[in-house]
C-alpha cells in the first residue's frame, strides 16, 4: 500500500502568491515533504530567494514573476512546471488582496483591483491548468478563499463578493468534474498573521485589522498545514472546503 509520505515525491505543486505568507509558508511545507513547487507572484527577488532555500535544504523548487492578471503569465507559470518537471498535480491559487471600505465611499479602483486579482486571476489560473489537466487525466485546484465569504460584516462586502465568486466557481467546477479525475478545494483561513492589512488604505482599518492580528491571528503556517492536509488525500477523495480560524475569532 502507498504511504503518504510516498505520495509527496510525485507531486508537482504551482503556487500563486508565493512570495509571502500563505503562499510562502505552503511553499515551504509541501516541498519540504518532497513535492516539486513552481513559484509564482510579482515580487521575484523573494521568490527566488525562497526557490534557493528550499533548494538549498534538498527540496524542488523554482520561480518565475507571475502577475495573476495576466492570462499569458499564468500560461508561462503552468508552462514552466510542465517543461522543467514534467507535468502538474496542483494548482494552488493563493494570490489576493484586501482593500476594506464601505460600499459609500465608491473606491472603484479599490474594487476593480480585487476583481482582478481575487477573481479574474483564479480564473486564469483554471483556463492555464485545465488543458494539462485534461490531458493528465489528473490535477487538482486548490484556492484560498476566505471566512470574511462566510460572516459578511461591514466594509468588507466587495472583498467578501470576489471570495465567494471564487468558492461559487469552485463548487460549480466541482459539478462538473464528477468522472474522478479532478478534484477542488476551497480553503477559507480567518485571521492570519500576512502582509493583508498592508493593502487596506483606511488608517483605522488598517490599524484595526493589524491589532487583530496581533492579537489573535494563527500562523501561515496552520494554514499551509491545511493545503497539505488536502493535496495529500489518495486520489479518489476530495477535501472540498476548509474552514481554518483562530478558536477566539467572533
């Protein structure tokens, strides 16, 4: 019978996101059980410092610039995978921003940039994944979403909007993957200690989100736990959401 620990080896695991937090912190779990990891996020000098230190400590790992944006960067992100590992397993779309302010003050901009990033860069991580995928007969989505989809509260509405297209893309894909060969999952993390309160432009939000995280917020690290959890079910079983909060978040 096939261990966990002899699943991981054959795995190869594209990352979104990768340069910091969840991202990151997935990065460094998964190759370290042996996985290949293919990083991708607009920062690269992070990205290839992180590719060099698991390198370094024995594991797989490669990085490219990737803005999710971007349907000819993502393409290059699952080309490069394929061309250096051989084929993909995983798609771990992890890229996203949080900009918080009251549907009143129409900060267009602010929700365009979510859009983009939140859903229009899952999506084009789906249309780069789904053809190789296909041709596997094998591969599995794995994207970070958010519990802000699952208790609305003010000034998060539109953030909240893109987190729950996304799950509702998801669980659509998840209808019409039946035949066995593809599976999704959802992963929605509460508080968590990243660079998220970075992108919120209220200074009282900002300092209010960072005070929660000081407080309360659990590792990146719990949450790549979680990714790993599902990436490592044997083939015909799919952990379809995840819900991963601190125990004293309301």
């Amino acid at each position: 019978m096939t261990s966990i620990l002899d699943v991981w080896p054959a795995r190869v695991v594209v990352i979104t996101g990768a340069s910091s937090g969840i991202g990151e912190a997935t990065a460094r779990d998964i190759a370290g059980r042996g996985a290949a990891v293919v990083l991708g996020a607009r920062r690269l000098d992070r990205l290839e410092k992180l590719a060099a230190e698991i390198r370094d400590h024995g594991g797989r790992a490669t990085a490219i610039p990737v803005d999710v944006t971007s349907r000819d960067d993502m393409t290059a992100l699952v080309a490069q995978a394929v061309d250096e590992f051989g084929r993909l397993d995983v798609l771990v779309s992890n890229a996203g921003i949080a900009r918080l302010s009251p549907i009143a003050d129409l900060d267009v901009d602010a929700w365009n940039a979510m859009i983009d990033i939140n859903v229009r860069g899952v999506l084009n991580g789906l249309a780069a994944a789904m053809p190789v995928f296909q041709r596997q007969q094998r591969g599995h989505f794995v994207t970070t979403v958010s519990t802000s989809g699952l208790k609305i509260v003010p000034t998060q509405a539109v953030y909240a909007g893109t987190k729950n297209a996304v799950r509702t893309l998801l669980e659509g894909l998840r209808q019409e993957s039946t035949s066995g060969w593809l599976r999704t999952t959802s992963v929605s993390p509460g508080y968590v200690r990243t660079e998220l309160a970075d992108h919120v432009d209220d200074p009282q939000l900002r300092e209010q989100t960072r005070k929660n995280m000081a407080e309360f917020a659990i590792s990146p690290e719990a949450v790549a736990r979680a990714i790993a959890f599902a990436i490592e079910q044997p083939d015909d079983v799919e952990i379809g959401d995840i819900t991963i909060r601190p125990t004293a978040q309301g």
